[in-house]
C-alpha cells in the first residue's frame, strides 16, 4: 500500500492570486492573469511538505461565495464537498485572500471554514495592502478566526516557506466558527469581517486616488477611453503581422534547408515527393504562422496581465447589451480570436445561463488563428499580390469586424428567441489595479500554445498531409502529364464528383477538395491547396506562398474564364469567416454546453450559414458585373 | 434592511448619489441583493463613487468596483460627514 496522498484545495474571490500561489507551491504553469475568471477548471498540481510528504494541490476556480449557481461557483462548491470523485474531501483549505481588501474576502473564507475543513487563511498581495496604508496583524486575525494566518506575496516568492511550514502535519485543526452563533448567513459573515478587520487590517481614513484611478480616468473617459480602446486593438492586429515577420523568416529558412537536404540526399522517386512535396511543404505552409499564432496569445495575455481586460470588459458593456450580451461576454469572444476552445470554456465566467449558452454558439465566428493562413493565402489576392501592405491590414480588420458583427446579429437573434433570464443579472466586474505583466507566466503560456500547435502540426496536420499525397498520387496512370496524373489520381475523381456542387459557390472541384479537407483542421487549406494546384516547393515559404497564388492566379475554367477572380476569392473568404472547421471546437462546445443539439446545431447552422452567405457574395457579385 | 434610525432624507440610491463623494452604506434592498453581499457590498461599509453612467464605478474596501446602474439603484447609501 503507498501513502495516502493529502489533498488540499486553494480556494478564495477571483484575482486574488490563486493560480500564482497555486505555481509557486508546485513549480507549476498554470495561467495567471489580471482579470477575474483565468481558472475556470480545477487545476492539479503536486509539492512536497518540509519533511518530504508528497501532497497533491488543487486550484480552484475563484468566485465570492459557494452558494451561488454559476458554473465555476459549483465546480468549487462540489470540489470542496468532496463531490468530485477523483478528489475526495479535501484535508486542508488554503483561502487566498487579498491582504488589501479583506473585508470583501473573509466571508468567503468564514463560509469554508464554517464546512469545517481544516484550512490556513493565506493573506496574499501583502504589498498592495502596504501601498494602501493597511495595518495588517495577521496574530491577531489568526486568534479571531481560529486557524493559522500566513501572509505572502505569490508572485515574488515571499511567505511561500512559511506557508509550507504551515501545510506540514499535523494538519491544523477545523475552526471552531466564533461567528456562526451570531448568525451564519451572508449578512451575519460580511457583519463579523467588518468587525475583526476593525483591529486586524486598519485602513487610513482619508481616500486616497491611486495611480490606477488616474489611468482609469483617461481609458475609461467616455471619449478618450474609446479612442484608446480601438487605437489599442488597431495595434494589436498590426502588431501581428509586422512584428511576426522576422520569426517567419526563421521558419522559412529552416523548412527551405531541410527540402534541399532532404532533395539532395534521396534520389527522385515517390518517397523523396511524399517527404518534400507532401510533408515538407505541406506542414510547413501551416507551421510557418506559428509566430503569428504565439503573437496573438502574447497580446491576449499582456491584456489578462495587465489588468486592461476588465476595463475593456467595462467598456464594451453597452456595445455589447446590443447583442443581447454582458460585458462579461467580451473575454470569451476577445479570446477566441486567438482559439475558440479556451473562448468557449471562458464562458464559465458569465453568470447568466442563457447568455452563456449564446456566447459559446456565437464566439467561433470570432476569426481564430487557424484561419489567419487561409487569410494570408487569399488576401494579397485582391491587392495585386503584394504582401504586408498597409491595405492588407485593413483588409484583415474587415474580415474580423464582419465576422464579429454577424456574431453580433445572431446573438441578438437567439437572445430575443431564448428569452429573458429567470433570474436578473446585472453587470458587476472587480477592476484589477494595473501592474506590470508577469512576463514568465506569460510566456510559459506561451511556450504551451506554441507546443500544442506544433503537436497539432506534427500529428494531425501531418497525418492529412500524407493522406492527401497518397490520394493524388494514386491510382497512378500511364501518362508523364500531371494534369493527366491528377485527373486520374483519388482526388481527381472526388474533385470531379464535389464539382457540381461547389462550382454555384465559384470555386473549382480542387479547391472544393481542400475545404473538405480542412474541415478537420482549417489551417491545412494551405496546404493541401499547395498540393492540389501541384506548386513546385522552393524551400521557401513566401515564394511557395506566393507561387500558389501565382499559379492560382492562373488557373481557368474549362470555358478559358479565370478561375480565381477577385469576386471569387472574396466569395472563398466569406466561406472561411463563416465555416465551424474544427472538431476540437465542437467537443468542447458539446462539453460546456452539455447538450449534443446545440453543439450539432452549432456545426451544421455555421457551415449552412457558410454556403450560403458564399453562394450569395458570388452569384450577386455576377449579377453585378463583377 | 435596517433603515430605522436613518432619516429618510438623507437616503439615496448609489446610482443617484454624486461623483467623487463618500458614502455610507445604509440598505441593500432589491433582487441583486445576495449578489451584492457575495461581492463585498455591506450595511455600515463606507463606499465612494468614482465615476457615473450605464455602470458606474466605485471604491470599496481599497477595491475598485464595476455596477450596472440597476444593480446600484439597490444600494442605498448616506452621505459621509467631510
């Protein structure tokens, strides 16, 4: 039999630092942020006592009390009930609260103790309580509550051996909860907390203006904060693009090596075309967008970390109550440019169900990353090839505000159907002070999203990628013509038969062949475009980029007309702003929402929606004359 | 809601009380009410408004709080004697 793994659980208000409490006990990675909600799971973790007891940590999602009904509320409700099978009942509660305002975070606090878990009350932001003239006595604060006090400051490491000498066994005692005669309830709780921060945490009298009040003043001005607001966002779409070109051409001249090496060492034949033309090339078209990819989350996390995305939450409230949606909306949608899945599990941060329930349904028409390949492919298609301009990032912002309104729309659209909530949720949102990003969190985070992407890269992609080679390699036919060859190869014949269904929409039986493809993973339309059009892979990417887009540009219908005119990439754009094209996305959905008919529904709505919106742009840009 | 030994007259809504002054906390009285007191919101806490609109924000507690006008019409408040 081994040792009985203890169980303790961080639990306490959001964004008071569990999640760096959480890393700095166990070495651990999980994201931190400035905005309340970055946990919206339970997040496990181990460390070891001072006389060398391995325990396992549990961080929980924050929330202000356990009775409420709101997603992350009941995951800590559950967990700290012992409800959570994996888990058991916890051994020891460690409530993390904000030094600087404990009045608001003891009855949370009050109420785990009152479950009579054996807990140690963690007193973190020690330093923010010292900047605002608080006089803690975390003594006299342990005497009132019944169990050990310890005070820290996560983020700089200090308190955290203290802190461990605490957890060492045996476990402290459950509180004898003083408070609880005079009544348990919330008003009872908040009354007592009022009364010992009296003597434990004195407060100046005088209210004093903050440094973040007077950056408030200006990013929350009715005018200049809007100014800011978008001057901001501008910054970080340009930020994207410009900022990535230096990786890129890292990874170009990477993938362009490892073609030439591999060209030169194997003789001609079809393993060096699968290895060169299928895998190289193919994984490469996507990998190439990697640092655009890591810049986005970089931008999202800057904002968490900073504090700004509660004030941009604030902010775009109003905007938002248009669409039928809360300002509490906006992190979720804001996320899912950079991937819908962590958006769609950042809904458990709205306390409202049914708004939930329309932000998981709306938040993948927020451009993702995935898409921003297919972007990058077709954009310069209809400014004269040329890549980076100016105008491409207007462009860009267009595909993003349109598919963002359309969200909008249907938002509107499906709150007026689902109706208004059973219970009233008015706007309330904590802001953060500002602080300086925690850059190592933010680029472990980084580290994390870049290794899932290659591993995406190096299993999935790869897998269609050699699929795709092997289905237009074979049947091989008797003809040296590879316009022969593709005809008569798998994807000839399926390109033949998808023909007439897709050619309504403007496209060809080849580019219908690579939207089925990436209806698995979108950003491997590059790539299988790259095979399909049959472009010569020079080792490097922009000029394969822009040799597609040259041979594409050269494509016609058999009647000689163009097959790649501006009217139909626009027409091959809307399908990809609108499409759902990704499977991990509908799991998740069908995870957070629980219900299979509207994670389908979902599917089928946005790749209907989809068509159909491509069908219209192509056949009334005809009728137009375009 | 103990209101008994307040005048009446100095009662006011958060959502009405003027910008850039302290307040008492009085009441809290609506539907928003357990939502208010998960947050932080109690009777005898001194808040202050920092700025006004369709959400308002005010400091509570050293905290900075964002409340929708609705939820601020529920917290009933007294001026804070300078």
């Amino acid at each position: 039999m081994g040792e009985r793994l203890d169980t303790i659980m961080l639990v306490g208000n959001p964004n008071v630092g569990k999640s760096t409490l959480f890393n700095a006990l166990t070495g651990g990675s999980a994201k931190v942020g400035n905005f309340p909600g970055i946990t919206v799971d339970l997040k496990e973790g181990f460390t070891r006592t001072p006389h060398g007891r391995r325990i396992r940590i549990i961080d929980l999602p924050g929330c202000f009390s356990l009775d409420g009904g709101s997603p992350d509320q009941q995951i800590a409700r559950r967990a700290l009930d012992g409800e959570v099978l994996a888990l058991g009942k916890p051994d020891l509660a460690l409530c993390v609260l904000d030094a600087s305002s404990l009045e608001r975070h003891l009855p949370l606090a009050m109420e785990v103790l009152e479950r009579g878990i054996p807990a140690i009350v963690v007193l973190n932001l020690v330093d923010r309580a010292q900047k605002s003239g608080i006089r803690l006595d975390p003594a006299k604060l342990s005497e009132e509550l019944g169990v050990p006090v310890v005070a820290t400051r996560a983020d700089k490491g200090l308190g955290i051996l203290e802190l461990r000498q605490a957890i060492r066994h045996p476990l402290p005692h459950s509180s004898d909860c003083s408070w609880a005669a005079q009544g348990g309830a919330s008003g009872g709780r908040q009354k007592f907390a009022m009364e010992i921060c009296r003597t434990t945490a004195r407060r100046p009298e005088a209210h004093s203006l903050t440094m973040s009040d007077r950056i408030d003043s200006v990013l929350l001005h009715p005018v200049f904060g809007w100014i800011a607001f978008l001057g901001i966002m501008l910054f970080v779409f340009w930020s994207i693009f410009s900022f990535s070109s230096v990786p890129m051409g890292w990874v170009e001249s990477a993938q362009g090596w490892l073609a030439a090496t591999v060209e030169a060492a194997m003789p001609a034949g079809d393993l060096r075309d699968l290895l060169v033309g299928g895998i190289i090339e193919g994984v490469g078209a996507v990998v190439i967008f990697l640092p655009q990819i890591l810049m986005l989350f970089f931008m999202i996390g800057l904002f968490e970390s900073s504090g700004y995305m509660a004030r941009a939450a604030f902010l775009m409230d109003g905007f938002m109550a248009r669409a039928g949606l809360s300002g509490k909306a906006f992190l979720p949608l804001l996320s899912s440019y950079a991937c819908a899945i962590p958006g769609v599990m950042a809904t458990r941060t709205i306390d409202s169900a049914k708004e939930r329930l329309i932000t998981i349904f709306v938040a993948p028409w927020m451009s993702c990353s995935a898409r921003l390949p297919v972007y990058l492919l077709l954009v310069p298609m209809l400014l004269g090839g040329v890549e980076g301009a100016w105008t491409q990032s207007v462009v860009f912002f267009a595909i993003y505000a349109l598919g963002t309104i359309s969200a909008f729309v249907v938002a509107r659209v499906l709150r007026g159907r689902l109706g208004p909530d059973e219970i009233d949720q008015p706007f309330a949102l904590e802001l953060p002070p500002y602080q300086f990003p925690q850059w190592g969190y933010i680029f472990r985070h980084l580290i994390e999203r870049g290794g899932s992407f290659l591993k995406k890269a190096g299993t999935l992609i790869l897998g269609l990628m050699i699929l795709l080679w092997a289905a237009r390699t074979y049947p091989k036919s008797d003809s040296n013509d590879p316009a022969e060859q593709m005809r008569h190869s798998l994807v000839g014949r399926v390109s033949q038969a998808i023909e007439p269904i897709v050619s309504p929409l403007g496209f060809d039986g080849r580019t219908g062949t690579a939207i089925l493809t990436s209806f698995a993973a979108r950003e491997v339309f590059v790539g299988s475009m790259a095979q399909l059009f049959e472009v010569d892979d020079t080792g490097d990417e922009t000029l394969l980029r822009t040799s597609l887009r040259e041979v594409m540009a050269r494509q016609t219908w058999p009647d000689g007309r163009l097959l790649f005119t501006p009217l139909s990439v626009v027409s091959l754009l809307i399908f990809y702003i609108y499409a759902l094209q990704c499977l991990p996305t509908s799991a998740v959905v069908l995870r957070e929402s629980g219900s299979w008919k509207w994670a389908a529904g979902q599917l089928v709505f946005m790749s209907l929606f989809a068509a159909l919106m491509s069908l219209i742009v192509y056949r009334v840009g005809l009728w137009l004359g375009f | 809601m103990t209101r008994n030994s307040i005048g009446t007259d100095y009662l006011q809504t958060l959502a009405q009380a003027d910008v850039g002054c302290n307040f008492r906390i009085q009441a809290l009285n609506g539907p928003g009410c357990d939502k208010l007191r998960s947050m932080g919101f109690c009777e005898e806490m001194e808040i202050r408004k920092l700025a006004d609109g369709r959400n308002l924000i005010c400091s509570l507690c050293g905290a900075r709080l964002a409340l929708s006008s609705r939820l601020a019409d529920q917290v009933l408040v007294s001026p804070v004697e300078a």
